[in-house]
C-alpha cells in the first residue's frame, strides 16, 4: 500500500467509527469503555480501601506532619502496585476461565495464522550504538535466512541502522556487514552509519524512514539483542496486512536462554508473570495497548506522518529529544486514528535481559530519565484519554519506587516523633494492611505461576513441577532482594536529576560476567549505607519495627554480595544442571535460536 493509499484511508477511519468499533473493526469501543470503567472503579475502591485503612493506622496516637508526609509517600508509591494485581487477576481469568480470551481480548490474531501470501514490502531495521557487530549480525543473519527459507524473502529488505561513534567497532561494523553482502550477492541489504546520535535511536529510526520510508510498507524494528523466527515474523506481517488501520502491532517478548544467574532468574520470573499480566492489561487497553521499542511491525505512512516527536525546550536532563521514544509514539499513532496493539501470546519473540544487577541498574536509570521527561507530554493537544493515562502511568512506575524510598525514610524517622501520644499500636491492622500490600505485588508472578500449574503441558515445558517451583522459590527470594536496591538507586537518581545530573545512553552489556567485589561495592555502597543506617535507627530506637523492615533491609545490606553471586558463572552453571529457573527453549532445546553467550572474565 502506497503512501497516497494510507492517507487516502483515513476516510475509511469514519466507517469503523460511525458503527461503534475500534479504527481497525476488531472491537466494539462500547466494551472497551465499559472495561475501562470497570478497571477504573475496581483500582479506586482498593486504592481507597488500603489507603483508609493507612490512614486509620497513622490515627493510632494523634495524627503528626511526619504522618501525613508518610500518608502521601503511601498513596503515591501504591497505584502501580494495585493496577498490576488487576491486570494480573483478569488475566488469570481469561486465560482460565469461561471466555475465549482470544475472541475477547485480541480477535485480530486469527488472521495471522492463515497461511496467506504476504503482500507487504517490509524493512527490517536493526539499531546499532556501539554494540559487539558480531553477536548483532549473526542473530540478523539467522532471522534473514529464515525468512528466505519461508518463501518470503523478496518481500523484506535488511537494514542495519548505525549510531556507533567507537572507531573500532564502527569498523568492525561495515566489515562484517560486506563480508555479509558478498556472501548474499548484496541483495535487500542495506548499511548506514549516522556521524552523529542526534535524536537517539528514535532520531536513527526517523533518519531511515526520510532516505528509504516511501519504498516499504511495514517496518519491524529491532533492538542489538532482538531475534524473532520466521514464523512469528509473517504471522506479524499478515495481521497488519488483514488490518489497514493497525499501526503498531507488539509482539510478546520474552528472555533468551542465558548463563548468567541473574538473568536467567530474572526473566524465568518475568517469563511466566508477564503473560497474565499482559493479558489482562490488553483486555481493557485494547486499541491504545504500548510499544515496548523494539520486536514491533509498524506501518510507515502514519507513523511518518504523525509520530515525529517533538524536541523538548529548555537545558538540564529532561530537555532536549525525548530518549523514551516509544510509548510517545504510540499515543502519537493512536490520535492519528490507529490502533496500537499487542499480542499476549508467547510466538518466539526474544531478547536479551541484563546479566548481573549493576548493568540492570544503568537500563533502569536510562529508562527512568526517558519517562520523566513525560511530564512535560501529558498536555499534548488531541490525545485520547487512555493515552494520557499510558503516559501518566510510565511517570508513575519511577515516581512509585521514589516514593516508596521516601516512605521508609519517614517510616524510620518516626521513632523520633516528638508529637506521638501514647496509644497501643494496633499490630493486627498493621499486619494485615503489610501483608495485603505485599501480596498484591506478589500477584503477578504468582498468577503467572498458577497458569504454568493449571496446564500439564506447560508444567512440562518448565521442567515439571517440582523444579517449576522450586525456580519460583528462587525467584521469590531474588526478587526480594533485588527490588529494594533498584528503588534506592532510582530514587537517588532521581534526586540528581533535580540538579542536573543526566546518564549516558550508551551500549548495554549483555554477555554474562564475572562481577568483581570491588566493581559491586563501588556501585552499591549506597545502598548498603542507607540500609545499616535504617537498621540502626530502628535497632536503637524502636527493635520492634524491626520485624517489619526485615524485607526491605535485607536487599540493601546483601546488596553487595548479591550483585556478586548472582553474576557468579558457578552459580549458572549450577542452576542448568540442577533445571532451575529454566525457561521452555532451554528444557526444549530450541534449535532456532542463537546459541547462549560464553561466560566473560571477571569484570
């Protein structure tokens, strides 16, 4: 479809519009609208039940200023905590109860299993910023052949997108890259290095699409560690190609095999809960679901059109272009009459996850800069409601752990309230308002988890049960560990960018490392001071808060070691022998995907 065509469709928009259905015709907007009422009441009544029941806690004595400070820190630091345990609860639901959650949450997937001819010119574009070439390249070169062994091949064409500045590697690069074209006769091959980063990789995407966006139809986009079969590639192609007014279609992504343990927990967990939770999310975002910025089919002509993002006034860290590109440019493509999409079924879409906690650390903090930036977005004229929801809620994931850090600090200080009156504590609602709370962050792994027990199938998939959960177990623990040490660095982060403190937004780290005692304490001694600060204070002042603080002060007193031991190659290699933490390609021995990175030196 030509560029003329997909303007010319905008009229068509009207259609879908004037018989009640989303852009595309794939839902009823009525439904949706109803969900999102639903979701919306089912969050505020939870919200405010917990948030009462807070407050009825803090009553205990008389009400203090330190109170109120800890009151607002919880009713910030909760939403995001009690949306994921709905979306986690109505995705089990669909997946396992009464309704079709195909036919409820994503009947567009049906036309994609069809094996009809494809029709659409594609660009597969892979950014590069001073990545490793050859781990890149290969895993391009095996989805290219791939493809071409599918039959389809003439109807993509390869594009490796370069920002790299290292000389080095930039040689290695185009090397590698005509070593590639030779050996293919140069055919649908394109390389293309930028002088410069300007707009990061949002502005490389919009370098490609001002040279080459009018010859193609379609456009996947990749990040260095992004590897799709070919199978889920056509299956992509064919539901945009069944859907004019699909702009952006998400796949599901999921973590590659990997001989590091942290990433080899990390992504066991995140493999199992993202589906419920996912699921759940699409049942009531619908047509204004996200773009996760890579492992995406996206059409060109709107998307050149209407999602050219804007460069934001001023100097400090959160001026300039916008570096979280993608959920911007989703909401961007919703309000030119597009429906944004994602597909909440595993379809052999991966990536790679960070390999030890101190490189985990450096994404989250590139990705917390990104979305605060948002602030400033959220007024944009003409977007819709739900948009300005999606926008809201990324801020919120980064302002929620803030506050959470700001809420244990206060917590702490209150042993030295001065303006307390002498009332018994009431340990029962404290105890149960804690364990509500953590349950409900629990839920989405834990929903995850079930919908792995309720299938004989997948349980299989996973080992069995008994290593399912035992890999659930360690991944509860390594998940208690973990969460209160990102929440302390992003906090501090965020405070340094009040005073114009910015990180690099460079190539990430992805073979698994050795990390050295001397590495981890020199990123992680924050951590460790903020936690024996807090333990000591309770310990001194009030040893029966302690109880309460056990979770929390054990991630940031073990911070140091846990970064060591959990990039330990011993301790990976151990969890494969033992099947723990094991994810279905590695109990079934994928022969598509590429091959699990050598272990590196010790950093």
């Amino acid at each position: 479809m030509s560029l003329n065509e997909e303007i010319a469709g905008d009229v068509s928009s009207l259609v879908p519009a004037a018989t009640g259905l989303t852009p595309a015709g794939i839902q009823s907007s009525r439904t949706l609208f109803r969900r999102r009422v639903l979701v919306a009441v089912l969050n505020v009544a939870t919200y405010a039940g917990l948030v009462a029941l807070f407050a009825r806690l803090l009553a205990t004595g008389g009400v203090t200023a330190l109170d109120a400070m800890l009151l607002i820190a919880f009713c910030v630091s909760t939403p995001w905590t009690i949306l994921g345990f709905w979306n986690a609860v109505i995705g089990l639901w669909m997946l396992h109860g009464p309704a079709d959650a195909r036919a409820q949450v994503y009947p567009f997937a049906d036309t994609g299993s069809e094996d009809g001819p494809i029709t659409a010119r594609v660009a597969v574009l892979m950014t590069l910023r001073n990545e490793d070439p050859e781990r890149a390249l290969s895993r391009l070169k095996l989805m290219r052949q791939d493809v071409e062994r599918s039959g389809a091949g003439a109807h993509f064409t390869w594009f490796v997108l370069s920002d790299t500045t290292r000389p080095d590697i930039a040689a290695a690069e185009e090397a590698l890259f005509e070593a590639w074209r030779r050996e293919t006769g140069g055919v649908r091959l394109h390389y293309r290095r930028r002088d410069d980063n300007t707009g990061f990789k949002a502005g490389n995407i919009r370098d490609f699409l001002d040279r080459w966006g009018h010859e193609h139809d379609l456009m996947l986009t990749l990040d260095a560690d992004s590897f799709l079969s070919a199978s889920a590639i056509l299956r992509l192609v064919r539901i945009m190609q069944a859907h004019p007014r699909l702009g952006i279609l998400q796949s599901l992504v999921v973590g590659m095999p990997s001989q590091s343990p942290f990433a080899r927990i990390f992504q066991f967990g995140m493999r199992h809960g993202m589906r419920s939770y996912t699921m759940g999310a699409s049942w009531w975002a619908g047509d204004c679901g996200p773009y996760w910025g890579h492992n995406a089919v996206i059409r060109i002509a709107p998307f050149k059109a209407h999602c050219h993002l804007p460069v934001l006034s001023g100097n400090g860290p959160l001026s300039g272009p916008i570096l979280s590109h993608d959920q911007i440019e989703a909401v961007l493509m919703r309000r030119a009459g597009y429906e944004v999409r994602v597909l909440p079924e595993e379809m052999e879409s991966y990536e790679e996850n960070p390999p030890h906690l101190t490189e985990f650390t450096r994404r989250d903090l590139r990705w917390c800069q990104g979305n605060m930036q948002y602030w400033r977005l959220l007024a944009m004229p003409g977007l819709k409601p739900m948009s300005r929801f999606q926008i809201a809620w990324a801020i919120l994931m980064y302002l929620g752990a803030f506050a959470w850090i700001g809420f244990m600090v206060l917590a702490t200080l209150k042993v030295f309230d001065t303006e307390m009156y002498d009332e018994p504590f009431p340990a029962a609602l404290g105890l149960a308002l804690f364990l509500a709370t953590f349950a409900m962050s629990l839920t989405p792994k834990l929903a995850g988890l079930a919908d792995v027990l309720l299938r004989r199938e997948e349980r299989r998939r996973y080992g069995g049960t008994g290593r399912l959960l035992g890999g659930a177990f360690t991944e509860f623990l390594f998940g208690v560990l973990l969460g209160p040490v990102v929440a302390v660095r992003i906090a501090l982060f965020m405070l340094g960018l009040a005073f114009g403190r910015t990180i690099t937004w460079d190539a990430q780290a992805r073979d698994a490392a050795r990390l050295s005692w001397r590495t981890a304490l020199a990123g992680l001694w924050p951590q460790f001071l903020f936690g024996a600060a807090m333990a000591a204070t309770l310990y001194s002042f009030a040893p029966g808060a302690l109880i309460w603080a056990v979770p929390a002060l054990t991630g940031l007193l073990l911070a140091v070691p846990f970064a060591v031991l959990t990039a330990e190659p011993a301790l990976g290699r151990w969890l494969m022998r033992a099947g723990l933490c094991a994810i279905p390609e590695e109990t079934q021995a994928a022969t598509g995907l590429p091959t699990v990175e050598p272990q590196a030196e010790a950093a």
